[in-house]
C-alpha cells in the first residue's frame, strides 16, 4: 500500500485531536451533569456529545463506512433539534462515551485504510471535521459552565 496522502493525514490528525479534547472536556462529568441545560434553555453536554457522534457517522458514511448507530433510533441528537425538547430521549451518558470510542476506532481505521479522497468529498470531509472542532470547543466551555476545572492546560 503506498503512503496516505496530506490530507489523509491532515484528517486524521485532526480526529485524534479533537478526541483527545473531548475526551479530556468529558471526563470525570456524570451523567446527571450531561443532562443539565445551563440557563435552562442552552444544549446540555449529553446533547452536544451525542450530536457529535450522530454528525461522525454522517463523517463515516462520507468515507464508504457504515454509521455505529441507526439515525432514526437517535434521531434526538440530528441537527436543528430541540434537546430540551427530547430530553427523554437522550441516551445515558456513559453509553455515549462508549459510541464515541467504537466510532473513534471505525473512523481512525477507515482513514488508516485510505490511500487518497475523492475529490468531489473534499468539502464534505473538511466540513465534518470543522463540525468536530467546534463542538469540541463547547463540550470545554460546558465543562466550566458545571464548576469543573478547565481540562486544557
């Protein structure tokens, strides 16, 4: 197999980068604490983790994988819905730290197993990791919304 190209390797850097960060932003959070909507009305950490996920399968559909999980069963974490909404929806969150590792794993390899991108993916891979990133972010600012210590140092 030849070498991956930049990009792969730009992607999957930036996977492992932002697993670490939302790995470090979750820990040590119960699930009691994921399912807080700070002000009463912002996502709540289980909705924002989960919404990663529901995002990261669309990521692995992009790539020619299979999703970890049915979009319709987890329908409450799509975009544009309402959390607070579908609150009793939403999934325990140590089930959620579990779909992030097996969708961690699939992605990682799925990229490992890539010799280059479609071309005409390039905007949607770049898109979904930006997605990731971004969310990543917040799941940090949540973090200290719940009084915990800042995970980033």
């Amino acid at each position: 197999m030849k070498t991956p190209s930049n990009d792969i390797e730009l992607i999957k850097n930036q996977a492992a980068g932002t697993f670490y960060v939302i790995t470090l932003n979750i820990e040590s959070i119960t699930n009691e604490e994921s399912m807080i909507f700070p002000n009463g009305e912002a996502n709540c950490m289980n909705w924002i983790l989960g919404h990663i996920i529901y995002i990261r399968n669309a990521f692995l559909n992009v790539l020619g994988e299979e999703s970890i999980w049915d979009k319709e069963k987890f329908s409450c974490y799509n975009r544009g819905e309402i959390p607070l909404n579908r609150k009793d929806e939403l999934i325990s969150f140590e089930d959620l730290k579990s779909y992030l590792q097996q969708s961690q794993d699939k992605l990682i390899t799925k990229l490992s197993s890539l010799e280059s991108f479609d071309s005409e993916k390039i905007k949607d891979i770049s898109a979904l990791s930006l997605h990731e990133i971004y969310h990543s972010g917040q799941l940090g600012y949540l973090r200290r919304i719940l009084g915990k210590p800042g995970a980033i140092k």
